[in-house]
C-alpha cells in the first residue's frame, strides 16, 4: 500500500510539473506573437487557459 501512495505522489507532482512546463512554453509563444490556434494545437491548453496565461502577463 505504501508503494501506491508513494506512485500516486509521484504522479501528481510530475503532472504538475508538466502543466507549468507547458503554460511556460505557451507563454513564450505568446511572446514571439504566435497565433493563439496554433498555441492551442501544439500546447493542447484551451483558447481559455492561453488567454488567461495573457492577462497575466499584462497584469
């Protein structure tokens, strides 16, 4: 059992890794003024979260 707990952390933490590594690679693709369905082909983030990850950036 602790063996599967164990796995169940280590999965979550590498999902999260992978989500900021994407947000990351999304935001400087908005930075080189890439177009947002093209953003959202490669990174697989919905027009929703890349629009947000640019109001962040403004803000």
């Amino acid at each position: 059992m602790k063996i599967s707990a164990d796995k169940a952390i280590h999965d979550t933490f590498f999902e999260k890794g992978l989500e900021k590594g994407i947000k990351k690679t999304a935001q400087k693709m908005i930075k080189k003024g890439i177009d947002i369905d093209v953003i959202v082909e490669i990174t697989g983030l919905t027009r929703e979260q890349i629009e947000q990850l640019m109001k962040e950036k403004i803000d």
